[in-house]
C-alpha cells in the first residue's frame, strides 16, 4: 500500500443502498489498492510517497530545494488533472516545460510575479499554484483555498523562510549549508541525525516533515521527465 504524507481528507459521497454480486462474478471484481495524490518518489524501502495536493480545505507546501524536484512535481500534478499555474520571476525556464505538459493542452500556465489570476477551483477542476519566485517570495494574492493548493520554492533558506516554514502544512527539504540545518532542525523540531543528514543529501533526495510525520524520498524520474528537465540536481 502507498503512504500519503498527510492526513486522509475528502468528501462524503451519497448514501445509497449496498451492491451485490453473484459469487461466480467475483474473479471478475478488482479493487485498486493504495491511495490518491502525487506520486513524489520512494521511500528507503522503495515504498511508493504521494502528496495529496487536491484538498477541500487550504493546502500550503513549502519546499526548500532545487527547481528539478519542483518541475517534476508540477509535471505530475499536471498528469493528475489539475490545472497548474506557476508564478515566476524565470519564465524561460518553465517555457519547455509548460509547452510539453498536456500534450497540447494548456493545463501548465505561466504567469509574471504578483500576476496570477483567479482560478476557480472546485473539486473536479483542482489547481496547484508554485510560487517560485526567488528568495523572498513577496505576499502575494495567490493563496491557498479549498482545491486549490500552494507549493512554495525557495533554494535556501532566507528571511521568510522560518515564516513559511510554521505556516505550511508541508515542509520538504533538500541538501543545505550546515548552518541552514540546524536553523531548519530548530523551527521543523528534527532530531539530531536528521539534522546531521541534510548537508549530505544526494541530488533528488528529500526530508518531508508534516507535523510529527518525517519522510525521507528519493524522486526519480521517468524517462519522458529525465528527457524534459534532466537529471535530478539541487543546483540550477
């Protein structure tokens, strides 16, 4: 069974009298097993991690790394029928991207910082907005509301970052400076080994902290994602 990370939110469907089936028919039934979100990699145990970013209530997501793990996460969201805006300061570099997803299909959209429109989310036209604008992300307009989820990225820690990081439901972290660590471990509570780890990470590996809840992902590509955006990097 995959994890989530993050509590199991969603709505209470209609009540209706149960099914039957004929006992003859049940080699016919499957059911998948597992649960819904963005597959964002794999556990030391090759688990398969998801993010549920399609929520009936605000989700904020904080990542503090590089902009391969973010694009990989907006390419899947995509995939998952969400409509992804982006507001960024480095359009070229979200151009490739943005042009490939949804084979034709506008689903990755562009937007200058500060210009992000409203969105319109409902539960069957979900969005996730990725802020990637720089190291001090200005407050903008664009938060976090019900099927609408918000994925910050800054590639270090700054000012705002200890701000971000009380408020965001969802804490990533890739390799930083051993000073950015022990800042981290201070505000997320980490324990000294996972202290010690985050300036030794590997490219494409992340500490996601909800809460009490620590998981340690490897995100690996897929050939069509290695094909667009490359090898995993912390650097760009």
């Amino acid at each position: 069974m995959t994890n989530r990370i993050g509590p199991r939110r969603g709505l209470r469907g209609p009540r209706h009298a149960g099914h039957t089936l004929a006992a003859e028919h049940l080699g016919a039934l499957s059911l998948p097993v597992g649960d819904d979100g963005v597959i964002i990699g794999t556990d030391a145990e090759g688990h398969p991690q998801l993010i549920g970013f399609h929520r009936p209530a605000p989700y904020d997501v904080l990542l503090i790394g590089g902009l391969w793990t973010a694009q990989v996460l907006a390419l899947r969201a995509a995939a998952t029928g969400a409509r992804v805006a982006v507001e960024t300061g480095r359009t070229q570099a979200w151009a490739t991207l943005a042009q490939a997803a949804g084979a034709g299909l506008e689903c990755v959209s562009l937007h200058d910082v500060g210009r992000v429109p409203p969105s319109g989310a409902t539960v069957g036209s979900p969005v996730v907005v990725v802020r990637d604008c720089g190291m001090r992300p200005p407050r903008g307009r664009v938060v976090s509301s019900p099927w609408q989820s918000v994925l910050t990225l800054l590639p270090y820690l700054s000012p705002v970052a200890p701000r971000l990081m009380r408020s965001s439901t969802l804490v990533g972290v890739q390799r930083v400076s051993p000073a950015e660590a022990e800042q981290t471990g201070r505000i997320l509570g980490l324990a000294r080994a996972e202290i010690e780890a985050l300036p030794t990470l590997a490219d494409g590996v992340t500490l996601w902290v909800a809460g009490g809840e620590r998981h340690w992902v490897m995100t690996n590509a897929t050939d069509i994602e290695t094909g667009l955006l490359g090898t995993a990097r912390r650097m760009d």
